[in-house]
C-alpha cells in the first residue's frame, strides 16, 4: 500500500486537499488490465454448475477517476477540487496550481441547492451533517432504599 502524499514533484508532505481527474492513458490502461484479469479470473473460479458470471463493458476513461492529493502548500482552490479535472491536469506541481485545467462542469443533480450548509472552522462551506434524532433517554431507575424488614 502507497502511502499517500502531495502530488506536488518533490514535496511529499502529507496531503490535506482531495481532488479528482480523469485517468491518463497509460493509467486507465493498467486499471483496463486489472479488470480484465480480475473477470478472467471470476471466469475462472466460477461454479461451471451456475450460469457463467456476467460483466458489463470495461471501465472507458469516462468511468474513472483518479485521485490527487496535495499539502497546504500545493493544493488547487476548493472550488476547482470540487469538480474533475483533465488527464493533463498537472496540478499540484506549483507551476500549474492557478488555472491548472479546464475542469469538467458538475453534473447536476436535482437535490443541489437544497442541501443545507454550513460552515467550518476552516472557512468551508460544505453540506451539513443531517441531525438524528436522538433515542429518548430510557427512565432513570430509583434505587430502591434499604429494604426494611417488618
Ligand atoms: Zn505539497
Ligand atoms: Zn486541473
């Protein structure tokens, strides 16, 4: 398991912003391959009793991401980390931080705008934390006093 650092050549500080791009071509060909081998190998492995496992189509560049991580240092601003940015993204690499890209529109989705926010300590503004109603509090027992004799 790689140890996740900022992307930013060199830094390697631990990251504190999460983004999204879509996969380069040589990247989604090794995410292609590990499909293909982990469905021939379910072909493999399967019951010849049951019917044969069926897959959809593999995964296309459209159907990937891949995440980025940069540090306090290196990190695009939080209005770019949220959408997916282009292969050729080279954010966080200093040099490409401020219009690094011309990332994807969001997609919309028909519950934007109605989702409550609220602000963190940081200064983001990020949905809030839908309340639970807490489960009523069970009864206190009274202990009963020392049991007296008659
Ligand atoms: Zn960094
Ligand atoms: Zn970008």
């Amino acid at each position: 398991m790689q140890a996740t650092i900022c992307g930013s050549p060199g830094c390697g500080a631990v990251p504190v912003v999460q983004w999204r791009r879509r996969p380069t071509a040589a990247e989604l060909d090794v995410i292609v391959r590990a499909e293909q081998a982990r469905r021939d190998k379910a072909r493999l492995l399967a019951d010849p009793a049951l019917p044969t496992p069926q897959f959809g189509p593999l995964p296309t560049a459209a159907d990937v991401v891949i995440s980025v991580y940069g540090c306090t240092k290196h990190h695009v601003t939080l209005a770019a980390a949220a959408l997916v940015h282009s292969a050729a993204c080279l954010a966080p690499d200093p040099a490409h931080l401020t219009n690094c890209c011309t990332p994807e529109p969001v997609a919309s989705s028909p519950s934007t705008g109605q989702v409550a926010m609220t602000t963190l300590a940081t200064g983001w503004t990020v949905p809030a934390v839908p309340t639970v109603p807490s489960p009523p509090t069970p009864p206190l027992v009274q202990p009963s006093g020392p049991a007296t004799l008659p």
